[in-house]
C-alpha cells in the first residue's frame, strides 16, 4: 500500500515539472520568429512574444498574472509583430 502511495506521488510531482515550459519560437507563413527566453535579460532581445519572467505556471484562475502574465512588459524596438491572414499556418514550438 505505501509503495503504491509513493509511486503515484512521485508520477504526480514528475507530471507537473515535465509541464512546465514555455513556446520559444514561432513559425508564421514558414517564417521565423523568436519567442521571448524566460531568465536571460530583456534587454536586446527581439520577439514576436510578451516578455515573460519564469516558466512557473498560473494555477489560480483569478491570478492578475493571467491576463497581464508575471512581468509582461513590452520589449520595446524589439517587439516583433506578424500579418496572419486567414488560413495561414501557425506553428509554436514550445521547450
């Protein structure tokens, strides 16, 4: 019984961290676009994505940080945008 009990904690707890992860690059059209890299600096990267400070995921369906995301500052220059017109292809590539 003990051992059963350990093994699904230890399946729950490897499921959660193998969820965490964010999308790091964007193909739109079959062109590239970098996603933001959580923990390295803002500062001189260029993104398609809303700067984003961790990968820890928002488990409280209240959380400011839903909308607004932890951080969520703009990039400045470095934001990128893309024209998707409908029917395009959208790929995220998530880590």
């Amino acid at each position: 019984m003990f051992i059963s009990v350990a093994l699904t904690t230890l399946a729950l707890a490897v499921s959660q961290v193998a969820a965490h992860g964010g999308v790091l690059q964007y193909e739109i059209n079959g062109q590239w676009y970098q996603g933001f890299k959580a923990y390295n600096t803002p500062v001189g990267q260029v993104s398609i994505q809303r700067e984003w400070d961790t990968y820890n995921p928002i488990t409280d369906p209240t959380d400011s940080f839903l909308a607004c995301n932890n951080n969520g500052a703009s990039l400045g220059s470095g934001q990128q945008s893309a024209t998707v017109p409908a029917g395009s292809k959208v790929t995220a590539y998530w880590k």
